[in-house]
C-alpha cells in the first residue's frame, strides 16, 4: 500500500498520495486548506487516505506542523 505494486497502481498507493499532496503544497496552509486543495486528485479518495499521506510525509521529514500550518521542510 505504501509502494505501487503489480495490483496497486502509483497514484493510489501511499507514495503517489504524498506526491500528490506536496505539488499542492505551494506555501504554508492549514490541513483542511491543504484538504479542500488535494481531495479531488487521483488517489486521496477519502480523508483517511489523505490523512496517511500526511503522516507519511512527516515521518519521512519532508513536511513540518509550525504554528497550526504544515510547511515543507528546509532538511
């Protein structure tokens, strides 16, 4: 689920997800500004799944959570 595989296809595994969530990620926004921007797109189906690309993504470092915004980080 986190990677594409033979039956799941990129833009609905976990890492097609985040992928999707960071090209909408021009600037500092809150989560459901974030939400409102990505729910249409291939894969984020559903605020779970838009949820686990989230987490993904900080678990990784790519984005922080700073004063009630997510923003990318300078790592």
């Amino acid at each position: 689920m986190i990677l594409p595989t033979k039956h799941i296809a990129p833009p609905f595994s976990i890492l097609g997800i985040g992928g999707n969530i960071l090209k909408k990620m021009t600037h500092s926004q809150s989560v459901t500004e974030l939400w409102e921007k990505t729910k249409e797109e291939d894969g984020v189906i559903s605020f779970e799944r838009f949820t686990l690309g989230l987490s993904f993504l900080f678990s990784i470092g790519v984005i922080e959570f700073d004063q009630g915004l997510l923003v990318r980080s300078n790592k």
